[in-house]
C-alpha cells in the first residue's frame, strides 16, 4: 500500500485524494487551513471546495505539513501553481529522499516560465526519474461523483509512471502512462487560456462555429508550442491533449470557461474574482505562457488575445477582429 501525501485541499487535491482511498493507498491531505482539515479528518467533507461529497474515512488531514509528509512514498502538489516554489522551499527537508512528486497543476511559473515539474525538480533538486504529472479531462466535480474518465500520467521514468498509476487506479479512474512529459504539462497549462477564450465568445453572445474554431487553432497553439519544446506531436492527440481540451473548453464546470464567460458579458478580471471568490488558472498562466512562446518564437494569437483582455490592453470588443484579421495562410503552416 502506498503511503500518499497531497498536498492542499482545494477541488482537485481533494477529488484526487478521494480517487487514492478509493484506490486502496493511505493518503493524508494537508492545507493551510486547520478548519478545512478539521472538516476533512473529522467529518470527512470539505464544504467549501466538493460541498455535499462524503469523502473516504481513510483520508485524514492536517495543517502541519511535517506530519502530512512522514513517511509518504509519494507527494502530490496541488498548491496554486505561482505559490509552489515558496511551499516547496518550505517543505523541502521534510520530503523523503526517495519520494516520488506528482504534479496536480496546470500553469507556467511568472518570471521563470517554467513548467511546474521543472520548478519541482529545481527547488527539490531531484532528478526526472522522482518527478510525475498527473494531466487530462479531470473535471473535478465529475470525478469526485465518482463518473468514468481516464487520465494520463506522465514521467521519463516508466517505474514511478507504474507507481503512481498503480496509487490512482479506481474503478472509475483509469491512468494511463506516457514518458512525454513536456507535452502532457504543456497541454494542460494552455488549454486553460484557451477555454478563457471559449468562455469570452460565449459570453460575447457568439455561437459554436467560433468556439470550435477556437478550440481547433487553440490545439494548433498547444501543439506548436509543445514541438518546438521538444514534446512529442502525437501527445496533443491524446488524453492530455485533445482530451482535456474538449472537457475544459466545453464544460460548465470549467473554472477558466466560467470565468471567460464572466469576462466576455463584461465583466472586469476583479469582479468576476469577486463573485466567484476564485481565480481561474488561465488568468495568471496566460502571460507567462505567451512570453515563454514568444522566448521561443511561437505564434500564439489566441493565447496573446487572451493575455491582452486579461491584462485590460485589448478591448473585449475586438478580440474576434484581432483573430479574424490575421493574414491568411495554410491551416497546416
């Protein structure tokens, strides 16, 4: 039985750790806030992320991360991606020396442009073999009713991919292994922005020919930015890639969907933040994704109209026109 840390406790921390339980592993959640700990160890919910789930009796939490690390076998990081580096700093000399790291997040580091297993890899100083990510059509509130998906996990190391998979394998969660790393945490970064867009032209009050075209030349961007980072091609057709496109990109349960449809109605960044009380990943990935493509000389269009709403530089108004208005070129240049 593997002993699983994970740690934090929002939507999808908390669903994956349920998915382990399930799974048969030993897991202990930690958060940064002992009342959501309480609630998870004591009444086995966690009202403010998975509000109704009964969560396994198994898992226990707790806000000291000392004790949530003793002794586990394997780490899940599921921490707000422009915060791991300062938690993992933190809790650098209380992971294992053999313990294996799994990725849970789906952004590009601010200023470093860093995927999230290579500032794992940094700040713990570990090698690829110990550094896992976990990456596909996972929308949170489907998994935690326990509804039939499949996932990917991905490690240059097929002995820690078996690992983990073995951990997360549930009836109703199927992992399947991958050694292209690069292409499976890109593609969950990016489609992040991209659903941002989805959500914006929806809001706009625009229909399914411009949303599939989005998604489309959005996995045209994901690919592309992918290849030329060294990620194998036939990845973006796949689970994490075309997979999680589809799911994040179409689903009302779609954090970055939701939050681009608040935009595209009008709204500021700042009041759709305020009514949610959430910030989609996409809003603080996309600029970090855009300058890591631009280091690389990747055109991203939809990822850079994206970044200008975000960032107040481009008027709602004129995203399609600056789509649209691109010059025109073979679908396949």
């Amino acid at each position: 039985m593997s002993r699983v840390a994970v740690m934090g406790t929002g939507s999808w921390g908390t669903t994956f750790a349920m998915v382990l339980a399930d799974a048969g592993a030993e897991v202990t959640m930690w958060g940064r806030r002992a009342e959501v700990c309480a609630d998870i160890a004591l009444r086995h919910q966690n009202p403010d992320y998975l509000p109704g789930l009964d969560l396994p009796v198994s898992i226990t939490a707790t806000p000291d991360p000392a004790a949530a690390l003793e002794r586990a076998d394997i780490v899940v990081l599921a921490v707000p991606s422009q915060t791991l580096r300062t938690n993992l700093a933190a809790w650098k000399p209380l992971i294992g020396p053999s313990a294996v790291t799994v990725s849970l997040m789906k952004g590009v580091e601010d200023g470093t442009l860093r995927r999230m297993s290579e500032v794992i890899g940094e700040v713990l100083e570990i090698g690829p073999e110990r550094n896992v990510v976990v990456s596909g059509p996972n929308l949170a509130a489907e998994i935690a009713a326990r509804q039939p998906t499949a996932t990917v996990v991905a490690c240059t190391d097929h002995a820690s991919a078996e690992l983990v998979a073995a951990a997360c394998y549930a009836p109703y969660f199927r992992p399947y292994t991958n050694h292209d790393v690069i292409g499976v945490e890109l593609s969950g970064a990016v489609k992040n922005a991209i659903a941002l867009a989805v959500g914006m032209v929806e809001g706009m009050g625009l229909g399914d020919n411009s949303k599939a075209s989005i998604i489309t030349r959005g996995l045209a961007e994901i690919t592309r930015l992918g290849v030329a980072l060294g990620a194998e091609p036939a990845t973006f057709a796949g689970l994490a890639g075309m997979g999680d496109l589809v799911a994040t990109c179409a689903s009302p349960l779609s954090r970055n969907r939701s939050f681009g449809v608040h935009l595209g109605r009008g709204m500021s960044v700042d009041e759709v933040i305020a009514i949610t009380n959430r910030t989609a990943e996409g809003v603080k990935s996309a600029g970090p994704i855009l300058d890591l493509a631009r280091a690389h000389g990747v055109d991203m269009p939809i990822t850079e109209a994206v970044t200008g709403v975000v960032r107040g530089e481009l008027p709602l108004s004129e995203l399609a026109q600056s789509l649209l208005s691109r010059r025109r070129k073979s679908e396949f240049a």
